[in-house]
C-alpha cells in the first residue's frame, strides 16, 4: 500500500511517499461487492457521455459558426421558428502558467506547491 501523507517540513508542507508494498484486506458484503459493481458501470457511463457531450458540443458550436483559434463566433443567438432558444457567451478567466512559472520562479513554484491527500476506489473486477 502506498502511504502519502503530509508532512511539516522547513518551508511548508512537503511528501513523502512510503512505497512498501503491503497488502490489508477485509471481508466485505454482498451490499459493498455490488456497490463496486455499480461505480464500475457509473465510470463508464459518465465516460461514454462525457464523449457524447463532447461530440453534441462541436455540433452545437458548427451551427454557432465558432472559429475556436480567433475565440469568435459568426452568430450569437440560434433561433427556431422565431424563438431564441441558445446563446453562446464567449468568456475569460485568469490562470496561471504553471510550466511558465517553473522555468523562470523554480523557487516560486516549489514555494506555491500545495499538496493533496486523497483516496481512489479501484476496482479489481476485469
């Protein structure tokens, strides 16, 4: 099992990784077996409609007459018999260029690095 945990060092949090390999297991229920069993067919659905999305998307924005490189549209409003029923806002919102900002403030960069502790349930079914 690989343990990552946070741990308080000179200049903030820092990790440390444990990557012994041990193995802990318990006995689980008819319930919990077909509660994996359920994520494992939820992943996939959210996977096929996260594709679907992506595909009615770029539908969706030919009729608009996106231009994705200029970040322009040649229409703004899509009608159908007379009603408006889509619009598309074009959008900004601020980032950071994190690779941008390693290369010329490594110090910066580490300084910023916020670490995050999480679990995952991974299913052994094939």
């Amino acid at each position: 099992m690989k343990v990552l945990a946070p741990a308080l060092g000179d200049k903030g949090f820092q990790m440390i990784a444990n990557t012994q390999q041990v193995q802990v297991a318990t006995k689980g229920n008819k319930i919990v077996l077909e509660q994996v069993r359920q994520l494992v067919e939820i992943r996939a659905e959210i996977a096929r409609l996260e594709k679907m999305k992506v595909a009615v998307t770029t539908e969706v924005e030919k009729a608009f007459g996106v231009n994705k490189e200029a970040k322009t549209s040649e229409f703004t409003t899509l009608t159908h018999n007379a009603i408006e029923f889509a619009r598309i806002d074009w959008r900004s919102r601020k980032g950071i260029d994190s690779e941008k900002l390693a290369l010329e403030f490594p110090e910066a960069f580490e300084a910023c690095q916020k670490p995050s502790v999480y679990s995952v349930i991974v299913s052994l079914f094939k």
